[in-house]
C-alpha cells in the first residue's frame, strides 16, 4: 500500500491611455508590471501592464523550483514586481494557491478562500510589511512570516517571497496551481496565472486518545464473542484524500514470559488471537496480524475536515489458548492510517 503514519500503545488587462493635455497640465500615470520570476519585460511604452509568465513554486531554500507539495512541509513562492517608476507606488501583492477542479487555468475558478481547496497570502506594501493569510483561524495552512520578504521600495523591480505550509486537509490533487495580483496606490492591477500542474501529495494523520485497552482478568480458553473479550478503541483520522485504516500487533510480554501471537484464529498454548472491525461487529472483524495489510477495518475513508473524523467504535476482540501461563502480559497494538 502507500504510505501510513501511526500511533503506537505501549500501553488586464487595462491599457490605460493618456488623457489629451489641457493647458500646460499633463498628467502621467504610472503602471506596474508584475513578473514572476527574475527575467525582467521587454521595454514597454508607461502605462502598459506586461506580465511575464514563468513558475513560482520554490522549495524553501528558494534554490530550486519544485513540482508538488506535501502538507505541513515549507515552500516559497518567487513573485517579481516592477513598477514604471519605483515599487513603494505598490499597495498589495496578492497571491493565490488554489485547486483548479477542471483544468482550465482560469483563476475565476479558484473562488473563496478553504482549508481544503484555496489558501490566499497577502502583502499590504509599507515600510513595514504585514503579511497575512486567508483562512486565518482553524487552519493548519500557515504564512511563515518570519521568512516573508519584500524588497527594497525604493527600485523600479524587486522580488517578493512569500513563504507558507500547506494545510493538512489541502485536497490531494495533481492540479494545484498559483495566482499573482499586484494593485497599486491608482487602483491599477496587473496579474499573473501559474498554471503549471503542482501536484498535492496525500497526507494522513492519526490520534488515538482515551484509555488504553486493557481486557483486566481473562481465563484460557476464553473465545473471541466472550463478554470479556471485546475492548473499545476511540481514533481520530485526519487525511487529505482517500485513507484506510488499519490494525497490527505483536507477541506480549510479562515478567519473563511471553503470550505468542496466533494468526491463524485458534491459539494454543501461551498463544492469543485478536481480531479488530472499525464498529462493534464481530462477524466483519478480521484477524490481527503482525502486518497492517491483513486486519484492514475500514477502507471508506476520504477527504476530512481540520479536525479530523472520529470513531469511537474501533473493536478489539480477544481469543486466549490454553494452558496460559498467569501473569501481567502488556504489548503493542498499532493503529494505521494508509493512503488508498
């Protein structure tokens, strides 16, 4: 299968054109021009907005344009912006990292800012910048600011980084792309669309939380639909696409001796079986191996919200062999969240 985490128990474009002069005024509008990377535009007349395209996504140590993303992991996006004349005429740098459903690169598409398919940055241009991010509250996408940066305002060109973590829940998808809108102190915007494709690699993340299972007192002999047999397990799964989820485990130990795992469902002596189902449901359960692949006990999964999809019907059910040996056996049980 892909890959798993786990927990263990161990217990415009506008083209504005100079008003004809009246009297001795003449008016002279500055424009701006955003670029995307460090080429500059070829020569253009004031007033004419140029845009030239080329990739944004960087990895963060802004040495090398990359072509996907892995939640909570840093990038940086390479924005360079030129003005006609100098760049504190800027207001604000905005840009866009969105999911483009239908592959069309039309930035119209993005819509509103979503932990699961947009996230927006912003630069409001100052001699102090502030940077700030949309969503901005219950969110794992974060703007890292301390390593945001805007150039000098002083020259007619410079670069913006602008650097964030993708959310946790940011769709797995092979067409994230990137959206630039510059506007400056007159209200005119230039913009730019990445359309280059980025991948969103898949995410999962699992939380096991309450009480340990713990079955206390079992006698040998005791089978898998005993009263005592069955503990409840309570798992959080958080997961940017399709996931399933899984159990293992192994021999356990108690001063000295060790109760042996059977896989096969009937445990002999100083043996135990387990089987485990995602509900109460001991005729879907499936036997409890040392491997995830064999005791999936649920493959249903899909994309969650930020906090996650929680069941607290997990089900261990225990068979114990006979003769067994008293003592205090404790062990680990693994719980698994798997790409799918």
């Amino acid at each position: 299968m892909g890959r798993s985490a786990r927990v263990v128990w161990r217990r415009g474009r506008r083209v504005l054109k100079a008003a004809p002069a009246i009297g001795l005024a003449l008016v002279l509008v500055l424009a701006l021009v955003v670029v995307a990377n460090n080429a500059m535009p070829a020569p253009a007349l004031a007033g004419t907005p140029v845009v030239t395209p080329a990739a944004t996504l960087y990895n963060s140590s802004e040495n090398a344009t990359v072509t996907e993303m892995s939640p909570q992991q840093e990038y940086a996006i390479k924005v360079t912006v030129a003005d006609s004349g100098t760049i504190d005429h800027l207001n604000t740098v905005v840009v866009k990292v969105a999911i483009d459903t239908d592959g069309d690169d039309d930035y119209g598409d993005m819509g509103a800012a979503n932990t699961q398919t947009c996230f927006i940055m912003t630069c409001t241009v100052g001699s102090t910048p502030n940077w700030s991010q949309d969503p901005s509250a219950s969110t794992t996408w974060d703007i890292v600011e301390a390593e945001c940066t805007q150039p000098s305002l002083a020259a007619p060109s410079g670069i913006f980084w602008f650097y964030f973590k993708p959310g946790k829940v940011a769709t797995e998808a092979t067409d994230w792309d990137v959206y630039v809108v510059a506007t400056d102190d007159s209200a005119l915007t230039d913009s730019y669309y990445d359309g280059s494709d980025y991948n969103m690699l898949w995410y999962g993340e699992i939380d096991v939380s309450g009480t340990a299972p713990n079955w206390g007192t079992v006698l040998p002999g005791m089978d898998f639909d005993n009263e005592n047999a069955k503990e409840s397990v309570t798992v959080s799964y958080t997961s940017n696409g399709n996931y399933d989820a899984a159990v293992s485990t192994t021999n356990w130990t108690g001063n000295g001796k060790t109760a042996t795992l059977n896989t096969s469902g009937t445990p002999g002596a100083n043996q135990f079986s387990m089987k485990a189902w995602s509900s109460d449901n001991l005729t879907a359960a499936d036997l409890v191996t040392t491997s995830a692949a064999d005791c999936v006990i649920d493959n249903t999964g899909d994309l969650t919200t930020e906090s996650g999809d929680t069941n607290s019907s997990n089900t261990l059910y225990l068979k114990i062999g006979t003769p067994f040996v008293p003592e205090v056996y404790s062990g680990t049980i693994t719980f698994y969240i798997r790409s799918r």
